[in-house]
C-alpha cells in the first residue's frame, strides 16, 4: 500500500443538534469543529437529520389519504371520460334499432 495517500481514519462524533442526539463512530471525514464526549474531545460534524429525528424511524410516519388521491383523480379525469360513455350508448340503440 502507498504511504501518505490516504485520509486519517479517526474518532469522529455526528452530532444531530434537533434532536440532541450524538453518535460516536470512526470516519475520514474532516471537520474543524470538536466537541466533548465522555470526557474527550474528538471532530464534530453537524447533521441536519439522524435515526432520532427522522420520522420514519422515530414513528411519527405520515401516512397519506390515498382514498382523497383517487377521488381527486376521478374528479379531474373521471369527468372527461363520461362523455365519451354517453355517445357510446347514444350510439349503440340506434345500432340494436336497426337490426330488428
């Protein structure tokens, strides 16, 4: 392996400042801001979103009204299909009219 090439893989705490969560792990990521914990000091790097405030894993989920998304749907394409059934039928006891 080349010397010198590679980053430093280090202690590095991922701080997520919403939800007052901090996770301890080892990175090359680099950062000039150090925080302490457990008594030392190691490289801090802020996160916007973490396993604590991320709804999905924290159970706060929202699910959507999928039962509105069709009948907004219907209401907007629904409509413009009718007509179409209309002449349809229209159409069709002409057709059985003139076979009898």
């Amino acid at each position: 392996m080349k010397q010198d090439i590679h980053p430093e893989y280090r202690d590095v705490v991922f701080f997520d400042a919403g939800a007052d969560y901090k996770l301890l792990t080892r990175s090359t990521i680099k950062s000039k801001e150090t925080i302490e914990l457990d008594g030392q000091e190691y490289p801090c790097v802020r996160i916007d979103i973490s396993s604590a405030s991320h709804p999905f894993f924290t159970g706060q989920m929202k699910h959507l009204d999928s039962a509105g998304r069709v009948e907004k749907f219907q209401k907007k394409w629904g409509a413009r299909r009718q007509p179409r059934k209309k002449a349809a039928e229209e159409t069709a006891p002409a057709a059985e009219g003139g076979e009898q």
